[in-house]
C-alpha cells in the first residue's frame, strides 16, 4: 500500500477573475440585465474578510459560509483505475471544496485494494494524515468517498478535526444554491436522508430519561418521555421527512399538470443534461436568449429552466436546462430530486453536454448515462434518443478535439460562449424532433385566424395559398391538431 501527495495548487488554481465585471460592462453598454447577470453578481459579491470574527450577525446562512472560508486537506483511496482518473477524482472534489467556499491546503491519495472498513484509508495512515492536517494548518478533512457513520467517528477521534465526506459537500452545496422552493425542499430531503444514520450523541444527552427509584429518587419531576435524546431527534427527522416527501409530491403534480398541457398542445420537449459545469445554462442562453445564471462553478444550476425555442423551420419546442450530474452522485439526491429529473425521462430528445476542455471526458459522459438509466429504470425503461454536444471547443487543445471527434463522430462540436456551432445544432435538432404525421388539406375562413397561426406553431406547413374564401392550407400536423381542423377540410381541388 502506498500513498501519494498531490500538489493541489499546480493541480487546481482557483479562479481569479471578477465575475461581476460583465454586469458592470453590461450596464455601461445600455442593456437591461437578466436574472442571471443580477444573481451571478450577488453570488460573487461575497468575499473572504481577513480576520473577521466568527460570531456574525445580521447576515444570510449562505454569506456566513462564504465569509467563513474553512481551511481542508483532501484525502482519496484510489482502488481501481489509473493514476490519471485517481487524481482528476481528486481535483474535481478541491473545485466541490472550493465552490462551497473552502480554501484547499493539500491533498493525498492512498493506493489500497479497497478503503479500510474503520478508518478509510487505514490506521497506519491516519497518523501521517494527522501531521500533514497539522502541518498545514487545516481545520477540516475532505475525503474523496463515502464515508459510513463508523469511519466518520473513527477519523474525528484520531485527527482531532472535523471530516466530512463526498456526499457532505455536494449536499452541502446544492443547500447553498437551491433558490426555489421546490429546489430546497429536495436538498433538506436529502440532507435528512444522510444525516439520519450518521446522528452523534455525548454524555449526557445519550442518557435515558426516567423517574420514581430508577432516578435516584427524584420522583415527581424527574420523570422523562423514555427517550435518549438521540432517539427524539431522529423521530424527529422521520416525521419532518414524511412531511417533505407529501410536499414535493404536491409540486410534483403541478409540473405533471404543466407538462400535461404542453403535451395537449403537441409541443416537443427538450432537456439539456450533463456533467455539472459542461457549459448547459450557456447553451440554453445561445439557443433561446434565456438569460439564466451562467457561473464557472459546479452546480451552479439545481432549479430546472423550461424555455421555449423555434427550429429553423419555424416550429415550436421546449428546452429544459436541467440540474447538472457529478461523478458518484449522492443516491440521496438522485431519490430526492428524481421527480425533477423525469423531466429528462419525458423529454422527444436528450441533448447531452460534454466539456471539452475535461481531461476524462469520457468518464463524464459514463457518469452521465449511469444516472439516465436509473430515471429510465423508474419510466418502464423509456428514455428519448440522445444528442452528443461537446461545448467549450474553444477551451481545448487541437488534440483533444481530434481525439473527441474520433471517439464521437456522430456529437456536434460548438462552443456556447462564443457562437460556435449554434446554428448547425438547432439544424440537427430540428431533425431528431419528433415530426406531426398527419397530413391535411384545409380551407380555413379569414375569421378562424388563430387557428392557423396553431397550425404554424405546432405544424408544418407545406403548402399556403390565400384564396377569396379563406386561407388554403396543406400541412402536417398532430392527431389532435388534425381533429381539431378537421370542420375546415378542404374540397379536392
């Protein structure tokens, strides 16, 4: 068994652009700013204060954890794979740190056939993780898997700091993005379904309540529910779980009802998915002018963003910006946030996102697919075809576009940022979208207008001619389009 120091530093540099700079350009140049310039800008409005004291008041939950940077030191088990997949593991958990509003010291990696059962990475090694937490000045561990309440409790006693695993800090900060309400009902589901086996007690508050001779004699007064306190709190827990459950199915329904209507309309829809960060709000922005939050951080995005959009050939579609997905997802929120993403399960077509600047991207599209089939598992199966995009070609090298369009000759490369590609992907949508497949020949009065504006909307119209009567149309439309229109058929001609 060996372990590995990684230089975090050479490895992941933090970002040091100003974010807030575009909305300050934005305003300079006369243009009114959308909702995510403005939640972009209050995102990064808050900064590290040097030597601030840690009781605060007067302030969110979300700027206490902002201002209150903590200091960690990362810890991995690589147990199978490469070198090269143990370290983008590991770098990829500094950004999660980082995105949570941590400050990464360092980072190790210990190669073992699998984590140790009590410590994670072994009790000989706990003591070295020991001197480089102190040497480093940290006040947190980090490890890179999921931790059991055992091994969570074992590690606090020997390092003396607090540790957190994986899922902690993914929940951690999908708590800090969720704006919705919707969105924060499924992250406190989730962080309830984590934290309920992982409940911790001390001394006295594990103690037994009774009274009479059982207490010592203290008789009346003395008598207590029966209950450990740690028992309270997770009776607790459990009836403050079923009461989310009840809510979100409640929200559930009104986007089933929401769906639904589009559905009666013949609308196709659209769901954009992919490994978080691949660049899906930006290219939700450049195919529909959205102006949603568009942030260089993991999960950025947790509340879903249905917009409509046109094909080029003028018919009509959704596009849903949906909640991004990470290597070993907690199943937490996979359960919790499952009604989400059905809307992924329901969708005409998948449009799946791939960062092409990763230095795995293939690994990120596997994690991707994992996560789609155990929502097509839950559909009977069903799940839409899917369309490969590899965004950020403007942020990989010649040889790693040579070697994706290799691995993936059917994707479409663009880059959302700057333009590229955008034309030619609303092409390939248009193509892959379901088409109406009945055909009509209607003679529509001039007073029935709006019907054929629906017939332009969810149609397709072939042919179009104005008449003395009315307008002449021969189209292609949905079978509850065609019984709609079907008064306004046509005499042969």
């Amino acid at each position: 068994m060996t372990e590995s120091r990684l230089d975090i530093s050479a490895m992941f540099t933090p970002r040091t652009d100003d974010p807030r700079r575009d909305a300050t350009v934005a305003a300079h140049t006369g243009r009114e700013p959308s909702t995510g310039d403005m939640e972009l800008e209050e995102r990064s409005s808050l900064r590290r204060v040097v030597g601030l004291s840690t009781e605060l008041t007067d302030i969110t939950e979300v700027e206490y954890r902002q201002l209150r940077l903590e200091r960690v030191v990362l810890v991995g088990v690589w147990t199978s794979g490469s070198a090269t997949q143990a370290e983008a593991s590991l770098v990829e958990l500094a950004r999660l740190a980082e995105t949570a509003g941590s400050q990464v010291l360092d980072g190790l990696v210990q190669r073992r056939a699998r984590p140790d059962p009590a410590t994670f990475i072994g009790s000989g090694k706990v003591d070295e993780l020991r001197s480089a937490v102190q040497a480093a000045g940290a006040d947190t561990v980090i490890a890179d898997g999921e931790l059991s309440p055992g091994q969570l409790r074992q590690l606090e006693e020997k390092l003396k700091v607090k540790v957190i695993d994986r899922t902690a800090l993914i929940l951690d900060i999908f708590a800090q993005h969720a704006r919705s309400r919707d969105g924060k009902a499924q992250v406190e589901l989730a962080q309830l379904s984590y934290l309920l086996p992982r409940l911790r007690g001390w001394g006295e508050a594990l103690s037994r309540q009774v009274g009479g001779r059982a207490a010592g004699g203290v008789g009346i007064g003395g008598r207590g529910p029966g209950e450990t306190k740690i028992e309270l709190d997770r009776r607790r827990i459990r009836h403050r779980m079923s009461k989310l459950r009840r809510e979100i199915a409640a929200m559930r329904t009104v986007r089933d009802t929401q769906r639904g209507s589009r559905r009666r309309n013949e609308t196709p829809g659209v769901a954009i998915v992919g490994y978080t960060n691949a660049g899906k709000s930006s290219l939700l922005n450049a195919l529909t002018d959205a102006g949603v939050l568009v942030e260089d951080a993991l999960f950025a995005t947790l509340d879903p963003t249905t917009r409509r959009a046109e094909t080029p050939d003028g018919r009509t579609y959704t596009l849903t910006d949906t909640v991004g997905f990470v290597r070993h997802l907690p199943h937490q929120l996979v359960e919790a946030f499952r009604s989400t993403l059905e809307e992924t399960a329901q969708a005409d077509l998948l449009v799946h996102v791939v960062d092409a600047s990763d230095q795995l991207p293939e690994d990120q599209i596997a994690a991707v697919r994992k996560v789609l089939v155990e929502i097509g598992e839950e559909q009977q199966g069903r799940m839409p075809p899917e369309l490969l995009v590899v965004n950020k070609v403007d942020a990989a090298t010649d040889l790693q576009l040579a070697r994706l369009r290799h691995l993936l000759p059917d994707a479409v490369f663009v880059s959302a940022h700057r333009g590229d590609g955008i034309a030619l992907l609303a092409r390939r949508i248009a193509e892959l979208l379901p088409n109406p497949e009945v055909e009509v020949d209607l003679l529509v009065p001039y007073t029935e207008g709006s019907l054929v504006a629906r017939i332009h909307e969810e149609g397709i119209v072939i042919e179009e001619e104005h008449v003395a009567d009315g307008t002449r149309l021969r189209a292609r439309v949905g079978p509850e389009l065609a019984t709609a229109v079907a008064t306004f058929t046509a005499a042969p001609r």
